[in-house]
C-alpha cells in the first residue's frame, strides 16, 4: 500500500510492518536512490539538480531515519525488503520499472533488494560494502565512535567517521557541513554502530547475486580506501556482466563533492534505450 502525504512525500510499508517514506522530485522515468549509513534523502541535495531534468527522483529514507520508522530487530535483510518495497510501490506509481542508485551500505542494500524484486530496470552501486567493517573501521576507531555516541557527541563521531574511516579531509568536511544535509547526519548518528557491526555473510549473498540479470554498473573513486575497493571487485566478480568506472581524483564522497561527474555516469548508463 502506498499513502500520498503530499505532492512530493510517499511512504510504504515494508514486510515486517515498518514504514518506509520516501520524496519524488523531478520529470522522467523513475531513478530510486539510496543513501548510505549517515544522513536521510537530504543528503542528495548536490545530485539532484543534475538528475531532476531526466528522471521522476526518488529518495527514500532508510529505516531510522527522517520520515521511515524503525523495527524492533534490525538486520541487513529488512533493508533489502525495504529497498524493495520503494521499488515495488514507485513500479506501480509508474507503470514501469525502476532504475535504483545506492552509495555505500546503500548499495548493498540495493544489490540485496534487486535479488528480491523484478522491478529493477538498471543498477548503479557506489562503492557497496560487502565485507567485515573492521577493514574500514579498526577496533581502536570502533570504541571511540561507540564512546563518542555514549557522550551524547553525535556530531564528533560523525566528523570523526568521515576523517578516519573515509579519509576525507578538512576541506571536504567543510563542505559536507555547509549543506543543509548535515543535521539529518548528525541525527543519524545513532544508526551507524549496528550497520557496522553487519556480517558479511549477512550483507552479500554471492548465489543470488549471482543470478541477477539486471544491467548492473559499479562506481569507485580513484582515491578511495582499498577495502572499498576490494568490495567492488567482488560484486564485478560476481554480477553478470557488471561494469566499472572510476571517478577519477575522487573518493567515497564523489556524489556530493563532484556531483556533475556522478550525474554523467548515471545518465550515460540508465538513459540507454531497453
């Protein structure tokens, strides 16, 4: 079931009950995207405006954050269903497939939705993290990020996240601060240790992603940390047909640091004809 809350807001629910929201902006075939671990569908204020003139755009918001609830037990396998759930409720609004763009953990559940649905036109998978968070974020970083949210200092494990794990410096920081999309990351902050602490066995299934006929593209900064990726390597691996394209002299944040450069790929690959 989907509920029109006004023009722009949609939610659905998700197969364990949870509400999922998500906003529509835009003109043209329907492109689902999907945020990473911190932030809410604010975070695709740079991005947007490249997209909106070809695609109807639709951002969800992941369970726990902006307008989505939350379950009483999470697990990678409920944002599958969540992100399947958009697509099968923006595929019914549109009377089409649906093209779905995820960043991050994002990506994953993305790739982990489109084993679960036939809604999916074409993938896009930023940097997916399949494997154990401890390549990214080390024991050491890990309790202080822990220690950090036990303070009440979300905003000092956010910051601290983005300098340490993905490398990003003061300038890019500085950046990411100036968008309005920084108070839905620091409200997130909550999210981020139990995203983390996920399996890999529990993020990717290597049988069923096997299996995907979807038209699947995998995006990778040329500066990215190499257990990013590693990670894409192993989905290129594993997805039929699956290419690659490096951002050049960017890293895990290119989406809203070098959007123009992100919308080119999307367009170049989701705007060819079936």
């Amino acid at each position: 079931m989907t509920t029109n809350l006004d023009s722009n807001v949609r939610t659905t629910v998700s197969r364990d009950g949870t509400e999922i929201g998500y906003f529509a902006s835009g003109d043209g075939p329907p492109l689902l995207l999907v945020h990473g671990g911190l932030g809410d569908h604010s975070r695709w204020g740079a991005l947007t405006p490249y997209l909106e003139p070809h695609f109807t755009v639709y951002a969800m918001d992941r369970r726990g954050r902006g307008v989505s609830g939350d379950g009483p037990r999470y697990a990678p396998a409920r944002e599958f269903e969540d992100v399947a759930a958009v697509v099968d409720a923006v595929a019914a609004e549109a009377g089409r497939p649906v093209d779905v763009y995820g960043v991050s953990n994002g990506a994953t559940f993305a790739l982990g939705a489109a084993t679960r649905t036939r809604n999916v036109r074409r993938l896009v998978l930023y940097e997916p993290g399949i494997a154990d968070a401890e390549g990214l974020v080390p024991p050491e970083l890990d309790a202080r990020l822990d220690a950090l949210l036990a303070e009440g200092d979300a905003e000092g494990l956010v910051e601290t996240f983005f300098r340490e794990a993905l490398g990003l410096d003061d300038d890019a920081i500085a950046t990411m601060r100036a968008q309005p999309s920084w108070a839905a990351r620091v409200a997130s902050a909550p999210t981020l240790p139990r995203e983390l602490r996920n399996s890999p066995d529990e993020l990717f299934d290597a049988g069923a992603v096997a299996n995907l006929s979807v038209p699947t593209l995998l995006l990778r900064g040329s500066e990215s940390a190499e257990s990013l990726l590693a990670d894409v390597r192993t989905v290129a691996d594993t997805v039929p047909g699956a290419r690659v394209a490096v951002l050049e002299g960017q890293a895990h944040s290119a989406d809203f640091l070098a959007p123009e450069q992100v919308a080119e790929h999307l367009s170049a690959f989701l705007r060819v004809p079936d």
